[in-house]
C-alpha cells in the first residue's frame, strides 16, 4: 500500500459564487444598482446587467485567483514615496 497525502484542491482557490469571486460579485452588484438608478426599462437593464456578468466571467478566464482585487487596489493605492534619502551605505548593505 503506498503511503499518500491528500491533497484538497479546494483550498488553494478562492471563493466563488456564479462563477465570480465576491470582489467581482460586489462589481457585479454596483453596476446593477447603477442601471436600475438610471434607467426603468427592465428588459435593458437585465441586459446590461447580464453582459457585465458575462464579460466578468471572460475577463476573469486564466487569471489567478483575486486579480480583480489586486488591480483594483494597485490603481487605487497612492503612489507615494518617502521624502527621505537613503545614503549609500544603507542602500549596500
């Protein structure tokens, strides 16, 4: 018999919910309450709200998991440097 490890796929991938990861589940909500804000045509909006949920599914094809949360915040984050220098001897140390 030989000695073997389980090995649980499961949980090394992220959480999803039809497909999508809750980053882009609460993308997916937003847009939604931004359609139905503007517009009261239903069939459009379910449409809209549809084709955003398709695309996300393609955007997301390949990608590792929380890619959307990590551009979102890299776009967001501030770039800002520190104001001091550092001299040579802490750069080569």
């Amino acid at each position: 018999m030989k000695n073997t490890v389980k090995w649980f796929r499961k949980i090394r991938t992220a959480n999803r919910i039809f497909g999508l990861e809750f980053f882009d589940l609460f993308l997916l909500v937003a847009i939604f309450l931004l359609v139905f804000t503007f517009s009261t045509n239903l069939i459009v909006n379910c449409a809209l709200v549809l084709g955003a949920y398709f695309f996300l599914r393609l955007y997301k094809n390949n990608k590792p998991p929380h890619w959307t949360g990590s551009v979102a915040g890299f776009l967001v984050r501030p770039k800002s440097y520190p104001m001091q220098r550092e001299t040579e001897k802490e750069i080569f140390e």
